[in-house]
C-alpha cells in the first residue's frame, strides 16, 4: 500500500470518526459499536483494507488507551473496592478462560485443553471503553464506573499472561502447572515494580522541570517507556503501564502546575478519541480475514465452537458475580476502609440491579482480536498452530456480539432498571468542597493579614477577600436549595441560569470587542490570542446550564 493511500485511509478514517461521534450524540448511541458496524460494512465493499498487526496494536496502542484511563482513575476508590476488582480482573479471567478451555476442548472435535484456553483467554478480558462511556452519559452510581474501570486497568495482564502459558503449551513446550504459576505471579510483581520505578522517575522529572510543553511531552512518552521496559524484562508491561498511571494521575494535583495539567488533559482526550476510533473501525475490518480459513471446518463444528465461546463468555460472567455476592459477609468489606461489617452487613455487596448491569457491562474490544493474532502459525515441530483460523472467527464473533449487542442495549438497560447516581448529592458534595476550599482561602488571607503590614498587601487582601466571600455566599445559596432537593434530582434555580446566561453574554461581548480591534488593525494577532486565552480560561470555569 502506498503513501499516498495510508493518508488517504486515515484521513477517511478521521471523517468517519467525526461524522459518527456526532450521529452517537444526537442518537444516544454508542460510538464503539456504530464505528465497528462501519468497519464491517467497509470491510465487504471492494478497495483497500487495513489488517490488524497484533505488535502494533499491543505496543503502540493499547499502552496509550491503558494509560489515560489510569491517568482518569481514582487509586482511592480502586484500593476501596479491590476485592472485586481483583475478583474481576484476575479470578473471572482465568476462571472464563479455564471453562471456555475446557468446553473446546471437550466438544470440538480434535481441540486440545491448551488451545482451548488460548481462546478463553483472549476473549476473557472485557474492554470497558464502550460501556464507560454509556455509563457516564446516564448517570451510572460512582462505584460501578469504579469497578469497570479497575477491572478494564488490570484485566489485560492477567489475560495476555495466561495466553503466553496456553500458547507455549500448544507449541509443543514443556508445561508445568507450577511453572505457568510462577510465570504468572513473576510477571504481576514485576510489571508492579517496573509501573512503581516509572512512577518515581517521573516525578523526579517533574521536579526539575515544570515547563508545561516539557511534561505534556514526557506524559505521551510515559505509557511506551513503561510498556517497553516491562517487556523488556519479561514481565507484564501492560500492568506497568497501568500502575505508572495510577501512581502519577493520584499524584498530578501536587506535583504538577494548573497550566500543566489543563493542557495534558486535553491532548490525552484526542489521544483518546482518534484512538479508540480507528480501533473500532479496525475491528470491523478484519471481517475478511477471520471468515477467510474456515473452509477447512465443517459447519457443525462451527457452529459448536461459536456457542461455546460466545455462551461461555455471555454467561460465565454473571453467574460468577451471583457466586461472589452469595458468599459470606465478612468477604466483602472494602479494603482500607472504614467500613465495618458489624456496622454495615450489606458493606461492600452489589444489590440485584447492579449485578445486571455490571454482567451487561462486559464488552469485548480490540485486546482481544490482538490476543488471538498473535497466535503463531506453526508449531515447534512446523506443523500448523492448531485451528488457528477457527479461534480467530470465534474470536471476532465474541467481540461483535458484545461490542455492538451489548453496547447498543446498554443504555437502555441501565434505565429500565433505574440505576443511577443521586445526582443532587454529588452536587451537594462538591459544592461543600468548594466551600470548604474559599474557607481555607480566607483563612490564609487572615493569616497573611496578622503578618504582613504593607500597605499595598492589605488592599490586594481587602479585594481577594471580597471575592472570596461573594462565592462563599454563592455556594451556600446552592447548597441551600440542594438541601431541599428530591432524590437525584439538582434543583432549578432561575437566579442561577439567569446569572449563567449574563456571565456567557458578558464574555461574549468581550470577544466581539478583541475581534473588531484586530480586524480593525489595533489589535495584532499574537495580543489577540493571550486575551482570548484569559476569555476561554474564564469561560471554561463556568458549569454548564441547569448543573451543580
């Protein structure tokens, strides 16, 4: 394929993007699985197509993806919820891949036990970015979004480690329960440590240096640094790209400045949307090549191992979140909390509702195809890798099948079931810290007030404290009306739209101002640029119509 063509690919590629993001807003559906349809679509008309290079995408995109979703995380209510993300993470994914394994090899004719759980381990792993994102958009409760997103971090190590083992067995390698054991363990605490030394080493940059363009460039090196080191030293360099991100994301409140932080969060939201398009649009493409070796198969063993990949991975997953809820009590209280069985007996457990939507909550993604290409084509001995070309369409089939059924009935599902966060107490929380943050100001003011005696201090005190206490006033204004508010409901406040929509008019006569001075030849471009950049950052500290 030519230059020239690859442009023109990725260029289409970006349209697509664009056009279908803007029909899943104006639809309510989600982006992930109308960009995979399209890909399929355009995967059967004639022309060039992209195929799926598994080291590309293991090395060059799903570090990133892993990473700004850790840099979103919150290690707190990750290390509050452990328990079930590991259960989720690790036991689920193993535990699928052992009986997806189990079932092949069992009622595909030929099949072996290793084959069959290098299938379940690639289709084990779920990849949370589709239903992340219907989650955000009807309001899932905190804790949900918490535990797909712990889950979708860690997953992929454990997955990927168990397809190394199974792989190397099927090859005709030596295999040992204890040895796949140690491996397994080797490449957690290794790709831990290598996460936790990447971490440091970052900080120790960001202390020499707080130049903004510096960190945004040291922030897009971070995931591959990571990712690179890790494989280097075999152990899981996709769990190290996860703790680094962890580690630094919990630490960029302190160690980084507003600047910094504004313009690393905006380059890593187009990082993650070009991204995770083409990568759905990738998936739907490779259509043509996962149908194109089974010839070789008869259409009852096909048909066989389709239900049992797809029906294991559709219903393991259920019965092992009622598993774990069943279990006693004392098992569910959150690490490193406060919670106490004996004062909460129902801490840490999943009501009904939320077992249904978290079991729905399980769509495949591009993890998975890339696990299964890599499958080798031979063996040791030279033969062909065993149905290789049938582990690959169920493979495909798994993905589809959750990425687009699933992720089209997500939404609707969650509202059915009426599963939502309390709107109005997360207002009511925030706007208490925002509160609790002018009070510390003018605490400090005070201070500086009963220390310092120039003059020129205490007029810039007089008015800082000024502003302070007219947002205090407005805070405890909102806090009063959310005090009032019906269950998840925020309240509406005309005085407050109404002082919304002045500000907005107010900023905007601003900017039409700036404009006709440059195009009327007072105003340079560059002069233009600084005082618009002061209009967006004033701008952008406005909440959106009817919020909190």
């Amino acid at each position: 394929m030519s230059v020239e063509t690859m442009v023109l690919l990725v260029l289409a590629a970006v349209a697509v993007i664009v056009v279908l993001h803007r029909v899943a807003e104006r639809t309510g559906l989600p982006a992930a699985a109308l960009l995979t349809v399209f890909g399929i679509a355009y995967a059967v008309l004639p022309g060039p197509n992209l195929d799926l290079d598994p080291d590309l995408v293991l090395t060059l995109v799903l570090p990133p993806l892993l990473y700004s979703a850790a840099l979103q995380s919150s290690l707190l209510d990750i290390r509050r919820n452990l328990r079930t993300v590991v259960s989720l993470s690790v036991a689920l994914v193993l535990v699928t891949a052992m009986l997806v394994g189990v079932g092949f090899s069992l009622f595909v004719a030929g099949a072996t036990l290793a084959v069959g759980i290098a299938l379940g381990a690639a289709v084990a792993p779920p990849d949370p970015v589709a239903a992340l994102a219907v989650g955000r958009k009807v309001g899932l409760p905190p804790r949900l979004i918490t535990l797909i997103q712990g889950e979708g971090l860690l997953n992929d190590a454990t997955a990927l480690t168990t397809l190394t083992v199974a792989v190397s067995a099927a090859r005709g390698e030596a295999f040992s329960a204890w040895s796949a054991l140690g491996e397994f363990v080797v490449a957690a605490v290794g790709g831990v440590a290598v996460g936790l030394l990447v971490a440091y080493a970052v900080r120790a940059v960001r202390r020499w240096q707080q130049d903004p363009l510096t960190l945004n460039a040291v922030s897009l090196a971070t995931p591959f640094v990571a990712y690179l080191i890790g494989e280097e030293v075999h152990v899981s360099g996709v769990l190290a790209v996860v703790v680094a991100g962890l580690v630094i994301g919990h630490d960029n409140s302190r160690a980084i400045s507003g600047a910094s932080r504004l313009q690393t969060h905006a380059v890593w939201r187009l990082v993650d949307y070009l991204l995770e398009g083409f990568v759905f649009l990738l998936i739907g493409q490779q259509l043509p090549n996962v149908i194109g070796g089974l010839d070789a198969y008869e259409t009852s063993t096909i048909v066989i191992a389709v239900v049992i990949s797809v029906g294991g991975v559709l219903l393991i997953r259920p019965l092992w979140l009622l598993l774990t809820q069943s279990l006693p009590r004392s098992l569910h209280t959150r690490l490193g909390g406060e919670d106490d069985v004996d004062a909460d007996p129902d801490a840490g457990r999943l009501n009904w509702r939320e077992v249904v939507v978290l079991s729905w909550a399980g769509t495949r993604g591009v993890i998975s195809l890339a696990a299964i290409f890599t499958l080798p084509l031979v063996t040791d001995s030279g033969a062909p890798f065993p149905d290789r070309d049938l582990l690959l369409f169920c493979t495909f089939l798994v993905v589809l099948v959750t990425l687009v059924g699933q992720g089209l009935t997500f939404a609707p599902l969650v509202r059915v079931l009426g599963l939502r966060a309390d709107r109005a107490d997360q207002a009511r929380l925030r706007n208490e810290a925002r509160a609790a943050a002018v009070q510390a100001a003018l605490a400090r003011l005070a201070d500086m007030e009963a220390h310092e005696h120039d003059r020129a201090d205490d007029q810039a005190i007089a008015t800082i404290r000024s502003q302070l206490q007219a947002r205090l006033a407005r805070y405890h204004h909102r806090l009063d009306l959310l005090q009032h508010a019906e269950a998840g409901q925020i309240p509406f406040s005309p005085q407050y739209e109404a002082a919304l929509r002045v500000r907005r008019a107010v900023l905007e006569a601003q900017r039409e101002e700036l404009l006709r001075w440059r195009d009327a030849g007072q105003l340079p471009d560059e002069g233009l640029r600084v005082l618009e950049r002061e209009l967006d950052h004033e701008e952008g500290l406005l909440p959106a119509p009817r919020s909190e």
